[in-house]
C-alpha cells in the first residue's frame, strides 16, 4: 500500500478491499435494470392516473407503487441492498409503518 492518495487502485482492486472493507461495485447493467424498473412502476402510475377515476383503490394502488419505487430508489441508489440485513431492516420496517399511517390518513379524509 502506497502512500500516495492518487494510487488507489492496485491491480483493478482498491486498497480498501484488500484490508477487508467493503466497497460497493458499480454494475451498469443493474443500474440500467433498475433504472428500466422504476420508469415502468412511473408510467403504470401514469395510466392509472388518467385511466381511473379518484377512489381509495386508486390511492392504494399509488400507494404500493410507491413504496415499490421507493425501496428500489433505497436499495440501489443509496446501497442499502449491499449492508448488513439488520440495518436495512431497520429502515424497511419504520417506512411500512409510516406508509400505513399516511395510508389511513387519506382514507379517512377522503370519505
């Protein structure tokens, strides 16, 4: 390991790996997947949009949709995919707690 804070890469590894820390890999084709993904979760939520006239099934289903995208947006884009089970759990489960509640919220006024 060199001193020098331009010599990062030592062989198509970085020094941070060699000493056991873990260093997320960039993959273009997962990112293109994912990316693919949430542009059809968005344009499914566009047809429903125009398609559906304004219920409580129409939010629930932008509801879910949204929680879709959110947790890809969270597990790739902000590499929780690549942590520990605990940690990622310990963001999921308040989330689907948070969306229960909003969930309810809107039901409740909109009746």
């Amino acid at each position: 390991m060199s001193g020098n804070p331009h010599d990062m890469v030592n062989d198509g590894h970085y020094e941070a790996e060699a000493h056991g820390l873990h260093v997320p890999h960039s993959n273009k084709a997962e990112i293109w997947k994912v990316f693919i993904v949430l542009f059809l979760l968005t344009a499914v939520e566009f047809v429903f949009a125009f398609a559906m006239e304004k219920s409580v099934w129409r939010t629930v289903i932008f509801l879910a949709l949204t929680v879709f995208k959110a947790a890809g947006i969270v597990a790739y884009f902000m590499h929780v995919k690549h942590e520990l089970k605990r940690l990622a759990y310990s963001i999921l489960l308040p989330l689907i707690f948070i969306v229960y509640l909003v969930a309810l919220i809107i039901i409740e006024t909109q009746g």
